[in-house]
C-alpha cells in the first residue's frame, strides 16, 4: 500500500508554495497526498495580494472526512493564520490519533508579505507545537516563536531550538537560509544536535522552499525514515529542486523550485 501523507495548508493561487508546493513534493517522493486547505491566498512570484480564512468549522469538516477514511501515515502543518482554526486543527489531530506530524509556522511569504495573524502566534505555540514530531522554522520565525533576537551563528541556533524544546516542541529543526555560506539546518532533539549542510545555490527561484523541504521531510516520515534520516533525505531532494529551477522559467519575481526534476527530462516534461 502506498504511504499518505496529508498536508493542513493555506492553498497558493501560483502554484509553488503551499498545497501546491505538497502536494507535488509528496507526489515526487512516492506518496500519496491528500488535503486540508485552511486559508486561500491570491498571490503569484512577487506577492501575497489577499488572504481568506476557510471558517474552522470547515477545516474540521475536512480533517474528519480524510482521517476518518485515509489511512494516514504522516502530516505536514503549513500556513494557519487564524487562532480558532489552529485550534480546530490541533483538536482534529488529537481526536484522529495522528503521528509524524511536522508543523510549519509559516508567517510571511517568499515576497515578504506576512501571512500570520499576530494573535496567532501564541496558539501556535501553545497548542500545535506539543503535537509536532518536529517544528521546522527559519531563523526569523525561530526568534518570534523562542521570543528572542533572530539569531546569526550556528550557537544561536542551537539556543533557539533548545528553548523551543522547553517550550514543549518534541524536536525543532532551525533553517539557517538566511546566513551567509552554505545552507545549514540545525536538528534540535532530546539528549543533542545534529546539522545538516548543503551548498547554497545562486537563484531568485525561492517561493516555496520551507514548504518544500517540510514537505519533503513529511514524505519520507510517511516512508518510515527516522527523523534525522527523514531531514537528510529531505535536504537532498530540495538540493536538487533549486538546483533545477531554471529549467522551469516561471512567474516574474521569485519563482518555484522544480518539484520533479527528478522525473521530468527537461523543465518541459516529457513528451
């Protein structure tokens, strides 16, 4: 039987972030995807133009009709920016049972744009990040999460993630895109650290990559991978999508990784 993974997400009108964006990763990765969509966004490569909540009762609606029939192996949590629909999600999650969850806390996009309703935050906090397998947020939102100063080495990225740890996340995985060098991600668990390093690559082909990469790591959960493995195999797979982004020539301003770069002989397809 083929792995499911399903994806709790705002859906992106452009195609590379988002549902979108996990959906093509986990389809890329040999899962099968299905969805919640929580919020709806007009957006595209340059910008987030308008944000629409799906009302909670719905978002529940939803969650009960996939897990109540799927038999889901893993989850990925994106963009939820409504505290009663954060709620709805973690009570959904908690009745349902359901493990490898990896949350996202998305809070502004590619372009710069905020996507998170400040009140928020706390919820997400308090209530979503005890229920995630791991927490994967960039330096940006490790330090609106931890309540500290964005971090800028490799040590306060360690500290972040330990003191999202005391604040009841079970492991955090600290995205360090934003510092200069290569890209390095840093594995915060009970009892250490693990980093994770790849070389930073040249492009302006960014929308999308954190939704991506937790994706990805979703993906291989749903596989069977333990976590450190699972983020690995996750880094490599996002490797090779920015790598391969030019081949697909979209959109004006910060374009989408190439999802199947492993699959498509050319940025066209096949023919």
């Amino acid at each position: 039987m083929i792995p499911i993974a399903v994806t709790i997400a705002g859906s992106d009108s452009s195609g590379g972030a988002g549902i979108q964006a996990d959906l093509k990763t986990f389809s890329a990765l040999g899962v099968y995807g299905a969805s919640v969509i929580a919020a709806l966004t007009a957006q595209n490569t340059k910008g987030v133009t308008g944000v629409m909540d799906v009302p909670p009762d719905f978002v529940t609606q939803q969650i009960d009709a996939v897990y109540s029939d799927l038999a889901v192996s893993a989850t990925k949590i994106g963009m939820l920016s409504d505290p009663d629909t954060i709620r709805a999600v973690a009570d959904g999650l908690k009745r349902h049972g359901t493990s490898n969850i990896v949350l996202d806390p998305v809070m502004v996009a590619t372009s710069g744009d905020p996507l998170l309703k400040p009140e928020a935050v706390n919820v997400i906090r308090e209530v979503l990040m005890p229920l995630a397998d791991v927490v994967t947020p960039n330096l940006h939102e490790a330090a609106v999460l931890a309540e500290t100063d964005v971090g800028h080495t490799i040590e306060d990225m360690i500290a972040q993630g330990e003191a999202l740890r005391a604040a009841g996340a079970n492991a955090v995985l600290i995205k360090g895109g934003h510092l200069d060098g290569d890209a390095i991600d840093i594995l915060v668990y009970e009892g250490g650290h693990e980093r994770f390093s790849s070389p930073r690559i040249d492009t302006q082909n960014t929308h999308g990559t954190g939704c991506t990469l937790s994706s990805a790591i979703a993906a291989r959960l749903a596989h069977g991978d333990a976590l450190n493995d699972a983020v690995s195999a996750a880094k490599l797979y996002l490797f090779g999508a920015l790598s391969a982004s030019g081949q697909l020539d979209v959109g004006k301003g910060h374009g989408p990784v190439h999802h199947f770069h492993e699959l498509w002989e050319t940025g066209k397809g096949r023919s």
